[in-house]
C-alpha cells in the first residue's frame, strides 16, 4: 500500500526584539504550536522566539535540511531580505492557527505586552 506523501518545512522564527530561528520539520503545524507554548527549554524559550514568520516546504527531508543549512549559512541581511520578500510587515503567518490561544485584552504570545 503507498504511503501519504510526506512534507517537510524549512522555516523562520522570530522574536519581537528581532531574534531568528531557523528549524526543520515534518509538521510544521505542530512544531510552531511547540514554540508559540515554549515546550522546550532552550533558544527559542530563552529569546521568546514565537512568531513564524516564512517557511517553505520540500518533499524530500535531505533537501529541506539542507535548505535549512544554506540559510542558517547566511548573513543577518540576507535573512531579513528572504522574509521581507514573502513578508513584508513580518506578520506572523500562523496568527490565526490557533484561535484560542489569546490571552486578556486581546494579545497573544506573538503579540507585545
């Protein structure tokens, strides 16, 4: 019996102080769930990193790691001119993924406080 098809994504993270985080997934759904609600200790915890801010998805898992080596290879300025290019404003693309996340007055963990 053939399988799904599987994909995988490349993507970038952002804090609102303007730190990045580039992963690799197999859900990307889930795995920014996990950064939005800080599952892990670690970078992403530490500098709040919570708001997707691009991704692009592969059907092979060798290409998408080596898409994510390519752009953690890159400058700082590089980085930003890839997101601006898809993301203009840097408006986190999974805002509206999980509606019930906002917390009082309206804001949630990819909003300022």
């Amino acid at each position: 019996m053939p399988r799904d098809r599987r994909y995988y994504c490349v993507y970038i993270m952002g804090s609102l102080s303007g730190t990045l985080y580039i992963g690799v997934s197999g859900n990307l759904h889930q795995r920014v769930f996990q950064h939005k609600f800080h599952h892990f200790v670690g970078f992403t915890n530490r500098y709040d990193v919570v708001r997707l801010l691009y991704w692009e998805s592969y059907d092979d898992v060798h290409r998408t790691i080596g898409r994510e080596k390519q752009l953690k290879g890159w400058s700082r300025a590089k980085k930003i001119t890839l997101i601006e290019r898809r993301n203009p404003h840097w408006v986190d693309l999974a805002r509206e993924w999980y509606p019930w996340m906002e917390r009082e007055e309206g804001r949630d963990a990819s909003t300022a406080r």
